[in-house]
C-alpha cells in the first residue's frame, strides 16, 4: 500500500514536470516568451507581496510576544513582591504573638 502510494506520487511528479518542461518547450514565438514572461514576472511580485505581507505579520507577532513576556515578568516580579510582603507580615504576626505569650507567662 505505502509503495503503491510512493509510485502513484513518483508517477504525479513525473507528469507534472513533463507538463512544465512541454509549456516550456512549447513556447516558440518571441509574442509567446513575452507573454510567459509577463506572467512569470506577475507571480514573482505577487510572490515577493505575499512575502512581505507574512514578514509583517511575523514581526506584529514578535512584537507582541516581546510584550507578553514583558507583562509576564512585571506579573511575575509583582507577585514576588507580593509574596514577600505576605511572609513578612507572617513574620511580624508571628512575632507579636511570641511576644504576648512571653508577657503573659511573664505575669
């Protein structure tokens, strides 16, 4: 089955460039190399548009993950300092409560 897959896919690959090489062969005025020309010519810039267009897109995308993982550290920091904050008014709980047991033992 694979290897009926792989000569149907040899065979396609064959026949496509068959067809490109005959178009290619088959062009036998000046008028129709223009023609050929113009049109390859007109996928080249459609091509080179296209292109520019996803190379904007990357950089847009770029840019913004640049500004997610920026807003990821400040959230990160952020909590950090939250978390600090948090154990030491842990610390200072717990020093008061040492404090009130040591005066009340005291008495």
């Amino acid at each position: 089955s694979a290897q009926i897959a792989d000569l149907q896919q040899k065979l396609l690959d064959a026949d496509n460039g068959d067809r490109a090489k005959q178009r290619w062969d088959g062009i036998a005025t000046i008028l129709e190399a223009k023609c050929a020309l113009k049109y390859l010519l007109g996928e080249l810039v459609s091509s080179k548009v296209q292109e520019s267009k996803l190379q904007s897109s990357l950089e847009q995308s770029q840019a913004s993950c640049c500004d997610m993982q920026k807003m990821l550290m400040e959230e990160r920091n952020h909590g950090a300092e939250l978390e600090a904050e948090f154990q030491n008014q842990i610390l200072v709980q717990e020093q008061q409560h040492q404090e009130k047991v040591n005066h009340s033992s005291w008495k």
